[in-house]
C-alpha cells in the first residue's frame, strides 16, 4: 500500500513505527559479576535521527544500559545474558566496543571521562581515532564552531570548568563521526545557566549533522525539554514512556521527577499510569 499525503505528514507519536528504528533494546537482562542482576528485561527504542531520554532515579539502571549498548560493560564484567540489541539492522550484544564505534556508537561517559593531562585539541583528535580520512582538522573547526570557548582553552583538559569538560567530552564524541551518540548525564555537576548552553547545543547538533541522541538524564526537565520521547526506568525496568509533551503533563513524573515528592517518594509501580500500561503489556 502507498503512503498516503496524509500519513507521511503525521508526526510519529511513538517510536515504535513502521520504519525499523536506529536501537532496538529487546528484553536484555544484565548481569554483573555472574550473580548481580541489573537489568530485567528492559526494552527500548530509538529512531533514526531522534533525541530520546532515559529517565530514572539512581541506581535504576540508566548507565548500565548505556554500557550494554557501547560495549563497555565487558570491561566492569558485565553481561547482557538475554534479549538482543540490534543497531542499523545488526546485532551488537556480543561484540568488542571498539567494533561498535566503529559501527557508529559513541558514549559519552558519565563523569565525563576526558583525559586531563592533555590538551583540548588532543582529547578532539583522540575522537577521531578511528578513522582514516582527511578530513579530521576540518572536523576540528566544526567542533569549535559549536563550542568556541574550547578554542581558547588551551590549556591541560584538567584545568577546563566542569562544563567546558562536558562540552570537550560531547566535541570528543563528535570526531567519531557517529551515527549515534549515548549521553551519560551531561548535565551532572553544571549549574543551571550551563545546562541550558549544552542542551541547546545538543539539541543543535542533533539537528544540524542528523546525529541520534540517546539521553540519560536525572534532570527530567532538561532532558524532555530537548528530546521527542522518553523512557522511565526504575529497578532495571522500563515502567513507563511516552512523548516528552506527555511525559511532562504526566502527573506521575511531576510528582517524582520534575519536583514535588520530595523524599517522600513510593515506588513508581504503586502509581495509577503504571498500572494502566502494565495492564496491556
Ligand atoms: N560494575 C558493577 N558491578 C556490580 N554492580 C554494579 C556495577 N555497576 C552498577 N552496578 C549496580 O547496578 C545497579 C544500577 O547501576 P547504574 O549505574 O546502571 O544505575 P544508574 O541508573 O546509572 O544510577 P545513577 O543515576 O546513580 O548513575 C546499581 O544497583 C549498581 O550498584
Ligand atoms: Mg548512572
């Protein structure tokens, strides 16, 4: 059947459309050690050229997905022990990080991770490790575009502020070229105004080069303010999702995450929506 005018201008509500998405997490389970189970059958998906956001309380899970994705669980001995993850119609649960940069994933870590004994402009070309092209100096200058006070940092990496190191770990990530970045809490530690600057120059970089943004946020607010769709994990689950215009008039996630509960937070799965979606799961 044809696409009808009508159809291919309806905004995609969820990303489970007919078009294979980007990721596809199928109903991994995680487990460190061989005996600490993580995650428990967490499913999620993330369409080509969207921003999406992985929201969840500590300890819920939320890097740990990351890592299943990159790779890097491997080197925390860790174990995705069922369910597959498929990206760009490949199956990635099971092979080396460094392949899977190569296939176009790049995580930024959480503590961002920059190597502070070098410079800017050596952490940006360490990005571009793996390719041969000559473009990488061009590629440079594109990164300071976006991020210009990088430019006149030349300093150690060490001495940059906690945004500018979030802003080099993002650049980083950039020289990759990827087809998709994972962000591990690029707004920890930035005081408000800074979080405001990188989120719009995620949601710019998203834009411009086309790059697929998964999230992982505990700043709900910032996260859904960029992204189409969100996730919210608790205990290694996912207990509810939905477009981030839903997820913000969500009376559920105003109580937990965008203010309000305080400490005095129950469990996500008492709550009524939660009840709701598992009815038809
Ligand atoms: N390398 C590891 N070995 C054993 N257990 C781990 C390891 N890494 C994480 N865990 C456990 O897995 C659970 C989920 O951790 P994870 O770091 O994925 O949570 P998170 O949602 O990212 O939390 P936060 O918001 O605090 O960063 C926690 O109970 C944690 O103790
Ligand atoms: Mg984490």
């Amino acid at each position: 059947m044809q696409p009808t005018a009508q159809n291919e201008a309806r905004p995609s509500a969820s990303p489970a459309t007919a078009v294979a998405p980007l990721l596809s997490v199928k109903n991994i389970e995680v487990v460190y050690d061989e005996v600490i189970l993580v995650l428990r059958g967490l499913s999620i998906e993330v369409p080509k050229g969207a921003i999406v956001a992985l929201l969840g309380a500590n300890g819920a899970g939320k890097s740990t997905t990351l890592k299943a994705i990159s790779g890097l669980l491997r080197t925390e001995d860790g174990e995705v022990t069922r369910g597959e993850i498929v990206f760009d119609g490949h199956r990635i649960d099971g092979i080396t990080p460094d392949k899977i940069v190569r296939r176009g994933i790049f995580q930024v870590m959480e503590g961002r991770r920059i190597i502070s004994d070098m410079t800017s402009l050596e952490n940006l070309r360490l990005g571009a490790f793996t390719r041969s092209d000559r473009e990488v100096s061009r590629d440079i200058e594109m990164v300071y575009s976006y991020f210009p006070r990088l430019k006149e940092r030349t300093g150690l990496a060490g001495y940059l502020s906690g945004g500018e190191q979030q802003m080099l770990a993002i650049g980083r990530a950039m020289m990759a070229r990827p087809k998709m970045i994972l962000m591990d809490e690029p707004s920890m530690g930035l005081s408000p105004l800074m979080v405001k600057e990188v989120f719009s120059i995620i949601k710019q970089i998203n834009r411009d080069l086309g790059v697929t943004i998964l999230l992982v946020e505990q700043n709900a607010r910032a996260a859904l303010s960029v992204a189409s769709h969100g996730y919210i994990m608790e205990q290694g689950k996912v207990v509810l999702d939905g477009s981030a215009d839903d997820l913000r008039d969500n009376e559920d996630v105003k109580e937990f995450y965008l203010g309000g509960a305080g400490d005095q937070r129950k469990s996500f799965k008492n709550l009524k929506s939660f009840k709701r979606r598992k009815r038809w799961l």
